[in-house]
C-alpha cells in the first residue's frame, strides 16, 4: 500500500512546507514561521523539512561565581531554555547562595567522544585474535582514524568479548566539538581496516557500547565526554539568609532523597534534579537534547563542615557538550553561548570551561531544590510562580 | 562577600534585560529577542528572568499511518525540534517503511504521574505504623488529594520501608495533564495529614521514589505516566526497497546493539536511539524536555516472521506527557500539537493519542537506524547529509 | 564422537563412585565418604551420582538478642557454615554490641516465593487479550495453582507486555518452605491452562521475570520471598567498649562504603557485607546456597542518635528461605535449625522466624565490619586471626 | 545489660562447644560433630568456635570435554556439592551434550584481585592532587604492596573522585589464590603510605570500589578476578538426541528468558542459571561462597549455526577463585580440586585452568536447563527427580 499524502521533501521552502501542511490539517502555522536564522544554512545542516521553528523561553539566571582549576575566577549569567515555571528562578537561587559563600570551585576532566562498533565472530580464538590485533595494532588505527579529521585524536581503545560478538570502545579527543560526527567517521574507516584486515564483520558501527544517549553503567562507571565535578561551602548565614533552611535539613533532605531514595528506586541518578538544568543550558545553547539523558547521571553529595556549614559538591560523568558544531551556530543558540563567553572553538579550552559552567550551574540547581525541599515551603512557594512545581 | 553584579530580576521586560547584558556582556542578543508569543504569559507561566527565546529548527516528518487500540487509523506529521541534521529524514524514511507496510499498531496505558515523598521515622515499629496507616486511610488520602484539583485522581499508593526512612509512592490520573504541578500539590495535602495524623515528619516531598526526571528500575519494572508500545510488521519489498537491507541483517544489528550491546553496557536503553526522537517530539511541542531522560528508556524488539519479514516493536514504559499546561500553550508549541489533531483538554484522551504517536515515531527512528546500521550505508550516507550522524 | 569415560550414573552407590573415580583419576577420595546422613534418601531428593560430602565448618556466633514484632525476645546462637576464618568471630562480635545494647528490633514480611514464564504473542493485540485473560481469570487460576498442594496460596499475578513477549508474575505464599519446586509445579498447571484457554505459547517457564538467583532490580524494588528489617541503637559506651570506635567513624564509613562507594560501583549491594552472613547461615541450615545471589541485595542504614549514638539498620528486600524440603532435612543441616529453635514446619512461623533471625545475624556482620573499617584495626586484627580477611 | 548466655569462645574444643549448646538448647548435635579434618588447623584458619560441620552433599557431573586455548583436550568429572535434587543430573546431561558434539572451548583471562579503598578529601583541589599522586607514584606503591607477599604484583590502579571521597581501586595478580587476603594486607600498606605522603585520610580500606561479594555493574563492565568464556556447537543429532529439542526452540528460550526477560527485570544476569552451578563448584572445592554473587552475573549467547545448529556460549566477567588458601586446604575440598587435577599452586596456571573449568561447567548448566524449558518438560520430568526443579 502506497500512502497517497502529500511529500513535503520536493517542497522548496518552509514556506511552501507550512503552508500545504496548513491547508491539508486546516490548522495555521503562523508563530512556526517566526525566525530569524538563515533558512538555508539550516535547512542543510542542522533540519531537513524544516516548517520554522519552536520559540522555547531562554531565562537567565545568576550571575554565579566560579573558581576555574588554572585560579581564574569568573561569574557567569547562565542562560536557561525553559517552559516550565520556577526553573529559572530556583537556579537563581542557587546561583546567589553559592556565589555569596565566595563562588563555587568547578572542575572538568576529558575522557572524550567515543563510539562502540560490535563485531561478530566465528569463535572465542577469533574474538581473542581481534582482540590482540587491536590492541597491537593501536598506533596504526590511529593514524587512520586521525586521517579523517584535523580536529581529532584518538586516544584509546578497549574492547570486550561476549559471545561471538566482540565490542570495542573507541575515545577520541575532538576539542570544541561533541564530536560525534566526526567520530562516526573515523570510527568507519577504522572499522573498514579492522574488517579487511582481520577478515571479521561489523554488524553495527555503535553497537550500543558508547553508550550514546541512554542511561548507562558503562559511561557511569567508566566516564564519557566531559565528566565535570563542582563544589561550594554553603555558611550558616547563607544557608539562614538566601535558603531559608540550615546545614542539618540540607543534609538530612540530601540523604533521604538522593541517596537512599535513589538507591532504593535503581536510579542512576543519585541527585536532585541535574536533568531540569542540563536540558535548559543544552537547548539555549544548541547542543544535542538527547544527550540530556547522559547529562541526568550523577551524584550530588553534602557534608556538613565546621559544625554548621555544608560542602556540597555535584558530580556528572558523562557530558556530550560542545562550543562548535550541531545546533551550536544558530542565531539564537550562538548569542546564549556568547552570553557564557565561550562561543566557537579555543582547541578545547571553550568546550572545557563549558563544561565547568554547566557543573556550577547543576551546583546552583542542586542548592536550591534541596533547600526548598527541606523546608517544605516548596509547594506553597511554587504556587505563586508556576503551581506546585519541583524544581 | 556580596556579588556586584547587576540583578535581572528587577528590569522590567526581556528587552532591557537584554540590554543590559548586552551593554555587560559586550555582546549582541539581537536574534534571542525575537519572539510572537504574548511575553506577559510566558513571563509568569513558563520563564522567569526572560530575555527571549531560542529557535529551535523544526521540522516534518512523516506521513506515519498508525492504528490505535479503537480500530481507527491515521496519517500523522511529525513536528520535530531539532538542530542535528539527519533526524528528520531518517524518522521519515522510517515512517515511509512503516506507512507502506501497512503502517503501525500502537497501544497504551495509564500509569499516571507518581511523587513519592519520604518521611523520617524513628523506629521500625513506626515505619510499620506508618505503612498500616497509609493503607488503612487510602480512601481518606485520596479524598484530600482530589479536593486540590478537579482534573486528577489519586489511583493507588504504594510504599517501602528502609532504615528510618519510608518511601510511599502516590500514583495519579492527571488526564491531559503531565501533571506533575498538581500532583505536587496534591501530595503536600495529603502528605500534611499524614504528618499531623501520624506524628511522623516528611523529609523531602520528593524522595526520588517518583522517580522524576532520573534514569530508573523503579520507572523501568512498575512504569509511570503513559506507558505505550508500537509494532509493525516489515515485508521483504519494504525492507529492499525502502531501507535497502533485509530481515536477517536488521535482526542481526538489533541482537549485537540493542540486546547484548546494551547488557553488556548495563543500560536502561535496550533501544537503538528513543531520546532522540522522543527529544524531538518533546521541544516541538512543549514538553518538559528533562523527561526525556525517561522517554529514553525502554526495549526494542525484532522478530523475523513469515520467513523474510520483520516484525519490530518498541516499548517505552515511561512517558510524561500532556497535551495541556507546561509549555503547550506557547504559540508554536501550540500549533506543533494542533499538527498532530491533539491541542487542548480531552479527558485524557488527546494524551493518550500523543503517547500512542510517539510510540509510532519512536518506532519509525528504530526502524531506520537499525536498517542504516544493518548496511553499513551509515556514514556515507551522513556525510552528504550531516557529516557522520548515527541517526 | 562419543565420550569413552566411565559413566558414573549406573553405578550402585557413593562408594562404588568414589572407587571408580579413585581409580580412573589416580586420587583417594577417603574424607569425602565420611558422611553420616542417610544416603539412599539424600541420594533421591538432594543429590544425584553422589560419591559423599563437603565437610564445611560451622562455628556459632552470638548469642545475639533479637525481639520480635510480637514483642518476644531471645538469644540466638548462629551457626554459620564457613570456610574464611575471622568471619565468625566478627559476627560474634557484631552480636556482643547488639545484645550488650539491649538486642535488635527484627521484623520481615512475606512477598512469597515467585515464578515468571513468558509467552510468545502474535501482536500487540494478543498481548493485551492475554494481559485481560490473566487479570479477569485470577480465580479460576488460584484454583487450580492450589489445587496442585495444600501446602501452596497464589497470592497475586501481574504481568508486563514487550513486544511479542507477554511476561506473568505468580506470586505464592509456601509457608515454611522456600518452595520454588512447589510454586513451579502449580505454575507450570496453571501455564497449562492459559495455554489452551487462551491459544497462547508459552516459552519458558521461568522468563528471569521471577527472577531467580540473578542480581536483579525486579527483586530489589517489587522483593522477593521474606524481606527483613533490623535495627539496633549502639550507645556510646558499647561503641567504645566493644568495638573499639565511636558513632561519627561508623557512620563516615558506611556514607563512603556503602552509599557514595555503591552508588559509584553500580552496585545492588548498599551493604558492607550481607554475602558473607547469608552465605553462612544458608549453607549450614541447607538452604539454596545459589539464593545468596539475592540475600547479598540490600541497604544497610546508619544515623546519629541522641547526640553520640548510632542507629544502624538493615534491609534485605529478598530472601528466599525455608525450614522444611531441599537440604534442611540432612542431618546436620537439621541439627543446625534446631540450634535456632526452627526445625520443620510450623505454617510459616518458623520461616519467618528464621527470616527475622537472618535479618539479625546480618546486622551483626554489618554493625563489626562497619567497626573494624572505621578503626582502620583491619588488617592488623586479621593478621592474627586468619591474614586481612575483611569480614 | 550484660548477656548472661554462655560464652562458647573459652571452650577449649568443638566437642565442648557442643556439649554445653546440647545442655543449653536441650537439642542433639551429633551429626554436626562428625568429621574428619584436622580441627586444630580449621579452627585456626578457616573457622572460629568452631562446633563441626554441614556435611553437603557432593555429586559428580559429566565428564565433560574441554579443549584449553593451548589447544590440550581433557575431559573432567565436576565435583558439585548440592542440596537441590536435579541439578547434578541437569549439569550432566548438558556435559554429556557437549562432549558428544565434541566438546567445549573454554576461555579466561586474568584481571585480579581488587581492593578499593576510600579516601576523605577537603576539595576538588585536594582530590585531584590525591588523583596525580597515585598515577604519578605507581611504581613505588607497587614496590610497597610487592613488599607485603612475594605471591602478589600489582597490577594497575585507577581513581574516581565524588564530592569529598576519592576511590581507588587496586588490582592484583595472585597467582592460583583467590588472594583478598593479602591484597588487603598489601592495600593497607599502600594506603598507610599514601595517607603518610599527602596527609589524607582513608575513610575504608574497602570502599564497595572492589566491589567485593555484592552485583556491582563496576565489575560486569571492568571485570574482576577471572573472567571466563566457554562455547559449544551442539549438532542437531545432540540437540535432538541428547536434549529432546532443536536449535529454534533452544534459541527462542533464551531469547525470552535471557535476553528480554533480564532486560525487562533489571538483572545482571542474563544467564539461565549460572549460580547454580557455581555455587555447587564453589562449596565442593572450599571458595568463599559469597563469591557466588559475583559468579551469577554474566551473558549467555545463542546462535543458530549452519542451518540447525546451535552455538551456545557463557560469559562471566568476574570469578574470584583460588586452588590455594581459604577453604581449598580442608580434607574434602582438597579431594574435590584433585579430581580436577588442579590442587595446590602452580604459578597461576592451576586457577587459570580452574576458571575454565567452571566456564565448562556452567556451559554445560545452562544448555541443559534451557533445552528443559525448551521442551516444557521440565516440570514433569523433574517431578520425577525432585519435585518441579528448574535446573
């Protein structure tokens, strides 16, 4: 059977995509047709059939202040694509208490973009060939995969035998870039060598040993991206002050939620609430928003110090972020990351400090959620902004 | 130490907020500031500290013919929000095979939207009291959440004891509603009484027992919101003529990726790429994007049948959805879900055809992702695309 | 080709085995031979080609005072079958605090003993019929199930549906018998019955949907069995005399160990040491050794009370016990629940009693090797006692 | 409150523990006094207050053929010490299975013992200098840790930092030891050296970073001690003739049971039944059978091969075993590593061939209790055995 609708792919504009989809639907497409970006740049990189766009709210929140690893201390006004009411003003918050305690220290570390083809085998010796040739073979593969790309190394490869399947994680640096693209591509061709020369098939170029855009032990326990830790030494006053609550709440709120509740509903999330902040700075910012879900992982922890103060610290392993690339260098997307400073490519060093702003970001998102939550004021506060609402 | 920096909170309008950060930042956010939703609105309701927006690329997909569980079948386009090129046109050369196979079936069911607050007992005994009592008083419970809201319903509780701690999760019927607002205000009621009946304090109106917003085995085993499944069944023709492979050669992609990939890699995400497509579907039309972190769990299956055809299906046991509040009501979210027939209230009905649309278009990203893995036909054909999507 | 080895099976008796392989092997098997329970009985239902027995030490621990939901209180001796010296004598010690600190609250429920088969459907559509059938007709399924053994209830059936695969829960209550042999018969009449009743294949009768003897989060969040609870309030006093440390070292130990270490390890186990109990009394009482798989799943709590205590609880969502069939009719294993005042059958009094005592003999491992971590006395203890044994 | 109970720890003997618990408990522990290794010797190293023994059954399996990756064949009797009637017979059927189509190839490789410990830190400053200081100082820490044993290397060492918490995870060779022992004295060495040199403290010498005797992904996705492989070509001669099935039937089982039914319920053991197996290995040769928790996580695979055939295969990650120390040394457990051929040390080589071993046997488990369920035959043959076993 042959659908007989109407193909929007011959169409020459979202104009023309618009306005048959609103004569076949009866329905207007008016606000879709609102932007500002060039049509045709987008239209071949970043989204085929394009009808226009959505408008999603950017809010700023902060400033907050961050201690970067080289001393530099900065604040940063963080912009937040959001529709859900009280987002923007709870990392606000967060943002006033950590950068009246003196700012938060944030950190990051490169593990690197990385993609898991399976290959399949005839037998455990063929398995344990290839993985010998592999491994062996490491500086070879290298030089073929950085053949494809001036803007990527390959930096290591493990792989693991199940079966007649054998899966081989590559990392590769890609700087600026999430990288995944261009990591597609050098992984092809690596995998092409591996595959004449070892005579084996690989059945999938990611086979799901990446692990891209699903919940995953594998980039939990072994990192993906740039994993990014943050940090912040809440005082009393602060805590009285800005949060309403007290050091032995927080922790208290801390441990029944995020520890012990994560443990006891099989969460990869021992954390408050990482997803709501991540998603706003990766749609302001045009990062991928499937990613959003590596971004959800993580452990937040609090400690209370010197009798009546709390540490508390946020811990993300597996953050697919760049400065270049994707959605990076639309309008709108390029003023939110001009607003963090850190638009284009510095070979890595915009894409690192991304990475500590989104970490001090989830600090401040943290520090709010679970002040509110120990004071129960919660629902009653949220009514007046956006009824009832987490966040 | 008081932070210098100037306070967005008490400009007036997106414009001079935008102002002054442009003067600050030294910057322009000319693109951010255009927008044709009513500010006033999106100003209380869904964005504080509002600058603008961020225009994000949307665009069509499909024709999908889907089936629902009632015997009616119909042609859906599918609005999807994004800035990684390749998206679109692999979801619509999915909705393509699926169409002229005679389009998919797609069934759901109601969870609902759960909260799970956590309370600090000081015994074991009083956890065991406390267990009794919220069974015991269920009807009572469900009188006072339902008195919070006419559009929600309080379906059952559940609960689990750990240490001082005990975990009750309140599971509701929220309609067209993602409901998690109201669900919260609903659980505070109750949560109220509780305390005040049971002289036991609540530590967090979110314990993390929700599960919201956090990759999770508690959402995996028991479900939450709208669960949906989709299948369809793939003829040899549409397999060569349409996704150029065949039977055996998706089925062995979905084994080493979907399957072994995935346990190997201790994922929740036995699929080839749910998030991106349920990320998509979610920015267009003004869902809470963090739920994709749940969107992104769930299994694919394939079966070989009638000898050289393919039955696929897909299974999401966690969806949180609503085709009323949130972001739908923003002027192009607006529209995106009036493509799809579903804007607006319906009893619950117009949400449970988005899951079922959803099932469908996460079902169609399988089928072409799994097809262009299978021929390993991936990055080739990325790179006239998008340079190396995996899509 | 055939095998050309001695076939032991058709041999008359443990020491015509152990004469054969002696000879064939060129090794003296004299100890294994030394048995003393009845063979022709241990030979039909615990052990076929049976040539004698592991002898496995068994040292008592304890007493331990335990107090009962019904407000009994008793000291119990542990007898744990172990072969890794220091674990006795830590136990041992565990006990001494518990019980110099006024003994342990216990309290356990029954889930009930599980089996999961999974059928094979042929759409969505049959899925859902099947799901319908099995809801509709619980009685008529309970009946027969019970039908099967007087000894047996079917207390509850749910079920999930992923792609062609529809997977059914049957939950009986077994009394004081573990029962899974039981439990698989009746599972497999009422299989039988759904089978023709509805025209539906089943494909295992056991789907890992139970789960059986496999980590899993089925277990850990829906339980399994008999789940336990303990807990004890340690005094400064017994922290310092008998354990050699103080509230605030254990509890900074078990934040780093077994919440923040678990949570970074992907761990089932927010425990220091359930395994190491379990395992014991499981082997010595002649339960499944192969259920220590699920009793090792569990979160141990600790708190801070009155200022210089420490409250330290745990829980075991899944133990699978039972004081009558399998092995706790050998001799010894007999005489090991007779020393815990529950040999045979008393209509699920005596399993629960033994689920209540397990629950304490696991909090005394915990509250000692939780001690000896935070004193960093590890391995300079255990160096006398049977060299850096962590127990 | 002081326990008025008898104290059985300065009793001189078992026979004297014995007497006092026969009077205290009015009960017979006769059986339990009967056996026949030297008790001095056990009391000392395996088991303190030592009263006697669980004798447990042991039957022997197979034989079934292996063929080692150094290409020597042999055929090996497996010694399994069980309660659970069917499981030997199970066991053997599967070897007889194997070995008449030919054997198994087996597989292992040697990752180690593991230790990790958990460190305090005061900031993400200091947990990176701690990080630096481990990598930077290997080759000293590994002299420190040599120092300890001359059976022992270190391995390698990798860190992960949260919040306040540093872990670090040892890994060791041990040769044919399952050696936690004297990789705790050596990691307490090591650790006592780091705390000295960058003045921080270590919280736990075993920070759940190990992750010892509890299902951790840490392990599944890193691997620990000996990983093993076994795979086999069952014909369809073998699969009929031996296993009253075939290739399509053995296949669709697994799939549902081992594949989505792991996956649907959460579990790290996409397997059949590999604890039942190791635990039965494990007790008859004197492993600590906590350890089975570690042994029951893992893959089996299934293909079906040249049109009919079926190639089966197991993969577990992490098996931690010795042919030296522990439990090996006891009188029956030395007799059960002997008809294994691999009693005492030999540099390795004898665990080595033990982890293959095991890998055979668990082969031979699962193919046996898959083609059972396969064939639905598995109740009522069983009831025959011993009443409904899935085995």
């Amino acid at each position: 059977m042959k659908s007989t609708t109407v193909s929007l792919r011959t169409l020459p504009s979202s104009e023309a995509r618009r306005k048959r989809l609103e004569e076949v639907r009866g329905i207007t497409l008016s606000h879709t047709g609102k932007f500002t970006f060039d049509e045709a740049t987008a239209s071949s990189r970043n989204c085929e059939n394009m009808i226009g766009v959505a408008q999603v709210p950017v809010g700023v929140a902060g400033p907050v202040r961050l201690t970067h690893p080289d001393g530099n201390t900065a604040d940063y006004y963080l912009p937040l694509a959001t529709t859900e009411g009280a987002l923007v003003a709870s990392v606000s918050r967060g943002c006033k208490a950590i950068t009246e305690s003196g700012g938060a220290s944030v950190r990051s570390s490169l593990v690197g973009a990385t993609r898991g083809p399976v290959f399949k085998v005839r037998s455990l010796a063929e398995s344990a060939r290839l993985e010998a040739y592999v491994a062996d073979q490491f500086l070879r593969l290298k030089e073929i995969a950085e053949a494809t790309s001036r803007h990527l190394k390959l930096k290591s490869v493990t792989s693991t035998g199940v079966g007649l399947y054998r899966y081989i994680r590559f990392v590769y640096d890609t700087k600026d870039a999430m990288g995944l693209n261009m990591v597609t591509i050098a992984t092809d061709r690596v995998v092409r060598h591996i595959e004449e020369a070892t005579e084996t098939a690989c059945v999938a170029l990611s086979g799901n040993f990446c692990v891209d855009k699903k919940p995953s032990w594998q980039n939990m326990v072994n990192k993906r991206g740039r994993p990014v830790w943050a940090e912040a030494v809440l005082s009393k006053a602060v805590l009285s002050d800005v949060l309403k609550t007290d050091a032995v709440h927080v922790f208290d709120t801390w441990m029944a939620k995020c520890m012990i509740g994560s443990a006891i509903s099989g969460s990869m999330g021992f954390n408050a609430q990482y997803a709501n902040v991540v998603a706003a700075l990766f749609i302001a910012t045009g990062q991928d928003p499937a990613h959003v879900v590596e971004g959800s992982m993580g452990i937040t922890t609090a400690t209370i110090v010197n009798g009546d103060a709390l540490h508390i610290g946020v811990y993300l392993p597996d953050l697919m972020i760049g400065t270049v690339g994707g959605g990076t260098g639309l309008a709108t997307q390029r003023e939110a990351l001009s607003l963090l400073g850190i638009g284009g490519g510095d070979d890595g060093a915009h894409a690192e400090r991304f990475a500590e702003i989104i970490g001090g970001a989830v600090l401040a998102g943290e520090v709010s959620l679970l002040s509110s939550l120990a004071e129960q004021t919660l629902s009653r506060s949220h009514e007046k902004l956006a009824r009832g609402k987490i966040i």
